[in-house]
C-alpha cells in the first residue's frame, strides 16, 4: 500500500535497503518507544525513498 501511494503521488517507492534492515528496525523501536520521529524519517529519507526514472 505505501508504494501504491508514493508512486500515484509521483514521489517514488519505499524500498529498506538490504544491508541496512538491523539499522531500520532499531530506529524504528526507538520511535515507538520515545515518539521522536526526527532519526526514523531522516532514514528514510536517505536510503529508503527513490525516485521512479521514467
């Protein structure tokens, strides 16, 4: 469902980079954990969203 949305919104596709799964999943509990979303969507905006060349 995420990456049906990214893409019908021209923004590209969620993707967890393979050698960084570990990294994604301690992020992740630390926003669960603590509500602070800063580290978890810098992440993600680094490795884990790419563009669509077409």
């Amino acid at each position: 469902m995420t990456n049906k949305a990214l893409v019908e919104h021209n923004i590209g596709i969620f993707q967890i980079p393979i050698e960084k799964p570990e990294k994604f999943k301690a992020l992740l509990i630390e926003y669960y954990e603590t509500g602070n979303e800063t580290k978890i969507i810098g992440f993600m905006k680094e490795y884990c969203i790419r563009r669509i060349q077409g």
